[in-house]
C-alpha cells in the first residue's frame, strides 16, 4: 500500500523539524547566546546615565525613542537581576525608521507624533493587534499618566497621541530620556515644549557597536 500524500506531508515535516530542530538549532546557539549578550552589552549602554540619578526607585522614567520595544521593556527586569536601584514605573515610545516630535500643551501634558504613526512596524504588534485598532479620543489609563489618541490614519494606525501627567512635567519625579545614537541623555523639561527626536539607530547598529566596544574592553592575553 501506497502511502498517501497526507502520509508523505507529514514524513516531510517532521523532517523539516527533525533538521531544524536536531540539527540546526545546535550549530547556532552560540551565535544566539553571542546575541543575548550583546544586547545586555547595548542596552548596559544606553542607560549607562540611570546610575547617576538619584532614589530611582522613587521616579517615573519616561523613555522618548528606542528601536524596538523590548530595548526598554527588559529594563526593570534586568537591573533587579543584577542587583540595580530601578524606576518605579517605565514608559517608553519607540520610533524605529521614524522621528518623533514632541511638544506640550500645558504643565502637565505632552503632545506626540511620529512620523508615519505609531503600531506600524511587526513588532509592535505583539503590543497591539492591527485587528483591535484604536478610536480617536481613546484613553488608556496607567498610573502617573493617561494617554489620548488624538487621531489615526486610514488603517487605524494612531498619528498623534497625548500623554497627560499626573504631576507636573517638572516634578522631581518625572525623568525624560531620548535617544542619542546609541544613548540616552536626560531631557530637561523646559526642551519638551518642542523636542524633535531622529530615528532610532537600528537594532543590529546598535548590537554591532555594543560589540565592537566589548571587543576592544577585553584584556588582551600574551
């Protein structure tokens, strides 16, 4: 008996499995593992200015621009792991490819846009599903601050946003960041009142530069 082509699908799969998994996963886990690290290397980096501010368990750290999400997503996580003080809260707006501009309306309130809109790119859809789109006048509240969406475009895809404080812009509390080549740099308040911020450095830029920096930090062996 012949088998079927269901029969000879499913032998090619697990196959295709079989090779991947069995054999190709092993070759590079190194490379990954070599990725991990510099990404802690990149990300050590870029946030090297947290060090120097003080009861940063006690601030509200509001992040203007990253490459992808999860460039500041592991923060809070990474720093507890290594025994580091860490914000209380975490906001972030990445804009991969894009500018963001930023100006405020009152005291207490940011305007955002980027260019192009934000939730465009495959990985912010892990956050937000272009099927569940946000309306115009939307709020999202979290503590410390309520953001609005302002406006979107033809795919639903926000243009403006507006993030309202609960605190004054100036507070004590709030720390503002934006991204600087491969570096954050504090924002004073008075510059948000109309801040452009370029495009994120790609990811795999700012992974080669972490690296070439480790590199050149190694001590070298006779």
């Amino acid at each position: 008996m012949r088998p079927s082509w269901g029969q000879g699908g499913a032998r090619a799969c697990a196959s295709a499995l079989l090779l991947v998994h069995g054999v190709l996963s092993p070759l590079l886990l190194p490379w990954r593992a070599r990725q991990m690290q510099q990404l802690g290397a990149a990300t050590d980096a870029a946030f090297a200015c947290l060090d120097a501010i003080d009861q940063l368990e006690d601030r509200t750290l509001i992040v203007l621009g990253a490459p992808a999400d999860f460039f500041v997503s592991y923060l809070q996580v990474e720093r507890s792991a290594r025994g580091l003080s860490r914000p209380g809260h975490v906001y972030w707006l990445t804009n991969p490819g894009s500018a963001l501009h930023v100006t405020t309306t009152d005291e207490h309130t940011l305007e955002l846009e980027r260019d192009g809109g934000f939730f465009t790119t495959p990985l912010e859809a892990l956050y937000r599903s272009p099927r569940a789109p946000l309306e115009p006048g939307e709020r999202v509240s979290l503590p410390g601050l309520e953001a609005r969406v302002g406006s979107v475009d033809a795919s639903g895809a926000p243009l403006r946003v507006t993030l309202r404080l609960s605190e004054p812009l100036d507070a004590e509390r709030n720390i503002f960041l934006a991204l600087q080549g491969a570096a954050y740099r504090r924002v004073a308040p008075e510059e948000l009142a109309r801040l452009a911020i370029a495009p994120a450095t790609s990811l795999p830029e700012l992974l080669t530069r972490a690296h070439v920096r480790s590199a050149l930090a190694e001590p070298t062996r006779d």
